[in-house]
C-alpha cells in the first residue's frame, strides 16, 4: 500500500466530534534530501541480491557484536561517551530490583503495594521478548493482564481535541491484575490460561496445531471483577531501536495509514492518536501493542506505575494501581521521601530509564546475501506481508540527540492499527483501538528471539511457539497474506522463514 494524501480523516467518537488530522510534506528535509529519502525507502524490487545498507537496521546505530543472549542489550553504536555514561547509569536502574517500604535501602524502596514485576528487567528479560508461563511454570514472568470496563458517565478517560485516550479500569482491580503483593497484603489474583489445539492444513498437505488461549481469573483475593470486565493478557515488548522509532516523522507513517481502503488493496492501517501525559497534547501513538502511547518516556512512568507500583514525577501513583475499593492497599506504606523528591523514582530516575531505552541499539542483520534469505523475502513482499511490516524509514533531521538523526532505519513495521481478525481480537478498545485492532510489531530482532530469549513465543500473548503459528493467526487485513503462506510449498515456507530468522 503505498497511497499518498494530505488529509488524513481520523473518525473519534468524542461528544460527537469527529477530527481531522492534517498530515503533510517533511519539514526537516530540503527538496534534495525529501527525493533522496523517498528514493531509499522505496519497496525492493531486485531481489537477487541485497539492498545498500540492508545490514545496518539501526542506521550508523547498528551494533555489531557476536551473536549471543546480550545481543539486544547494547547501546547504539553512535553514541558519543559521554552518552554511554547515561546508557549504563540507565541500564543500572532498568535492572534495579525494587523493594517494599519502609526499607534500610532508602534509594530503593516502594516497590507495590501490589505489582507485577519487581523491576523492568524483570518483564523485559534481556531486554527482550517476554512469554507465557512455561510448562510446570507456577508464576507469570513478563505477561500480565490488562482489565477495563466499558466507560460511563463521568467518562475518566483523557480527552482533547476530541482525541480519547487510554481506558477505564476495573473498579476495584484497577487497569491491570496484580499477581504480586508485598509482605502483609494479598495479591489481587492469578491468571489462568487454558489452551485447545487448533489443526490448521495447509496446501501441501502439512498440519500445523496452533494453541488457541482461554483465559480466566483464579484466586481473586478483593471480591468479584466487574460483570463487564474486559480482559487483554499482553506479554512484554522488544527494547531494541525504540528511539529510532520515536524519531520516525508523523508524516512518514501517516503516508501508509489508509483507513477508508481507498486503493482497494484490502488493508485499512489508521493511527491511534493519544495524549501525552508531560504535554497534555495530542500525538501519534506508536508504541504498545496498540500504539496507545507516544513517547518512550510516557511509557516507561506508565510501567513504572502499572507493573511495579512506582511512582515517577509524570504519573505520580505512590499505591501503583491500587484502587479506592482497595482500602488495605492504599493504607500501606509508601517510598517517597522529602529529600530525595516528591516520587519514588524523581528525577533523574525517570530520565535515565528513559534514555536507556531510547539508545538501546539494533544488532547488525546477519546472511542478507544467502540465496535462501533473497527468495524468503521475495516471498515476503509477494505475498504483501510489506505492505503492513513497512520495511524502512529515514529518522528526523531535527531529532533532539545526534545518533538519532537522519538515520535510515528497518523495522518493518508501519506503526499502525490493522484489523486482525477475530482470531486474534481481545474486544477490549484502547484509545481509537478497537477490540479487533493491533499495531504492526516491528521485526527487527525477531529471528534473535530465541537467543535473546530463551524461546520462540510470538503474538501478544505468546500464542504462537514459532513464527508460522505467529503468521497463521494472522486474520482480518492479514487474511489474504496469510492465506498465500499457507499456500506455499515447504520450501517456500521454509525460504520466508529463513528470510524473517535473518532479521
């Protein structure tokens, strides 16, 4: 899908509002620069041998080191020094495992009261992919789930300029189910996954079982969840290249968004526009599994509230996701202390977190030259799996930190919400998301998962065991990209699989 327009209609239900997001030309970019940009990150066409630069997926930023459970834990290869200063001291408190108050190590203390995970390291391991308990696995490591209810009157939501952000939590659960609790208070619950196998022919003959999720809640320690809770089980998200990706010009991932399918190729890619919490100022979403947040900074005070229980001068929640119908929680004792700020985590914490994860680099692209590779990505754009996984974009000219700027980047993705299907639908909105929509995820990184990892479980809800489970629940805008993979032969699926293993 490659239509251009000026005008991007973005339909919002606010107070019957409906708002129009004017989407233009690149103002960083003189005339020259605009052609040579266009120029490079137009679609492959020779694919009998790679593309220039094809190795280098983070621009000047790739990291090239050997192959191993680091490989997603490097700074980006173009920072200054004094730079990887701020990359370690982040990298310190991104693996900082917090504790409950009141504790002797004052620095680290208001960990909950309830929580998901004690730190971030702890959900993004490695700073990788996160995964569904393993088999025998009593506890959830980096997956939880999210709740919301339908909003009602008064709406909570954040709204401007007809723009409606995030959701209403459960009323006495809150946003999300902690299945963590600090010493004298009880976790809120567990969550419970129960699978079926689903058989899946496909042309040749060949059966692929996928596991299809059931999910429920088991042990709820604060009453009855909501009749009309929703639930969203999400697993963690890749750390790698986010400030790249943060750097990527709206007009850029506006060009791909279509959402009236006026070029009648079947895909419909729309932003979500959200609200950024420091600015109070509508912005595209692009990070998340449905583009609900945009800024990594954002982000991160986000998580440090939702999944540790810490708060951070941009969400300043002391109690985390305790709710007003959780008395024993919001009477527990928290970590903030006068001569250290006014959060948990004040300043610098949060900005070095986030600079941490903005300057996490991208490892170097591993046999784009191998016959096996080429034909797997010819099979990739073929069968229109680019159209949604937009190979490259070239970052700001104006991005604020210089190992940002104007790199060409590859990460396969446009950042959009697409329609998925009912397969993959968790029926709970985010924002302009609906209960069918999620955001391309990038691939860069992907075939390192299990490296990085440990495993090779996809999707947002760890589902898939490989990445042909991953492609065969592709449905909705993706049917049809699916449905030509499962029409290849086995060496044509073998070939595409080989080509994403290179990424």
């Amino acid at each position: 899908m490659q239509i251009r327009f000026a005008l991007a209609l973005i339909a919002v239900l606010a107070g019957g509002m409906v708002v129009a997001q004017e989407v233009g030309t690149r103002t960083d970019l003189s005339a020259e620069d605009l052609a040579r940009v266009r120029a490079v990150t137009a679609p492959a066409t020779d694919f009998a041998k790679a593309e220039q630069f094809e190795t280098n997926p983070a621009g000047k930023g790739t990291t090239r080191f050997s192959v191993n459970q680091d490989s997603f834990s490097h700074f980006l290869d173009n920072l200054s020094f004094e730079q990887e200063e701020q990359f370690k001291l982040g990298n310190a408190l991104f693996r900082k495992i917090w504790v409950s108050s009141p504790s002797s190590t004052q620095a680290s203390d208001g960990l909950g009261p309830l929580f998901n995970a004690r730190g971030c390291q702890s959900c993004h391991i490695k700073d990788g992919r996160g995964h569904p308990p393993f088999e025998g696995q009593a506890e959830n490591v980096s997956m939880f789930l999210r709740l919301s209810v339908p909003p009602s009157e008064p709406d909570t939501r954040l709204a401007m300029d007809g723009v409606i952000a995030g959701e209403v939590g459960d009323p006495v659960y809150g946003t999300q189910l902690q299945d963590f609790a600090v010493p004298g208070l009880k976790a809120e619950g567990r969550m419970v996954i129960d699978y079926t196998d689903l058989p899946v022919t496909l042309g040749d003959g060949t059966v692929v079982t996928l596991r299809e999720p059931h999910y429920s809640v088991a042990d709820l320690a604060y009453g009855p969840l909501a009749d009309d809770v929703m639930m969203s089980p999400r697993i963690a998200n890749p750390m790698i290249g986010l400030g790249l990706v943060e750097q990527i010009p709206d007009e850029d991932i506006m060009v791909h968004a279509d959402p009236d399918d006026k070029d009648g190729d079947g895909i419909s890619g729309r932003p979500n526009w959200t609200i950024v919490p420091e600015t109070k100022a509508v912005a595209l979403g692009r990070f998340g599994w449905k583009a609900g947040m945009a800024t990594i900074r954002s982000q991160s005070a986000a998580a440090f509230a939702g999944d540790i229980g810490i708060s951070t001068p941009l969400v300043n929640l002391p109690h985390g996701d305790c709710t007003e119908n959780q008395p024993e929680c919001l009477k527990m004792p928290t970590g903030e202390q006068a001569r250290l700020g006014l959060s948990e985590a004040p300043d610098p914490v949060l900005d070095l977190v986030t600079f941490y994860a903005q300057t996490l680099g991208v490892p170097e692209r591993r046999d784009v030259e191998d016959q096996a590779v080429l034909a797997g990505k010819a099979a990739f754009y073929a069968a229109g799996c680019a159209s949604c996984h937009v190979p490259k974009f070239v970052t700001s000219r104006n991005a604020e930190n210089h190992a940002h700027r104007f790199q060409l980047i590859w990460p396969y993705s446009d950042f959009l919400l697409h329609d998925m299907g009912e397969g993959l639908a968790d029926h709970r909105s985010e924002g302009q998301a609906s209960g069918v929509e999620w955001r391309t995820p990038p691939l860069w990184g992907i075939g390192l998962t299990e490296e990085v990892s440990g495993h090779s479980f996809f999707l947002h809800d760890g589902r898939a065991r490989n990445l042909t489970e991953a492609i065969l629940w592709h449905g909705g805008e993706a049917q049809k990209a699916r449905d030509v993979f499962a029409a290849m032969s086995e060496d044509e699926r073998a070939n595409l699989l080989d080509f994403l293993g290179s990424l």
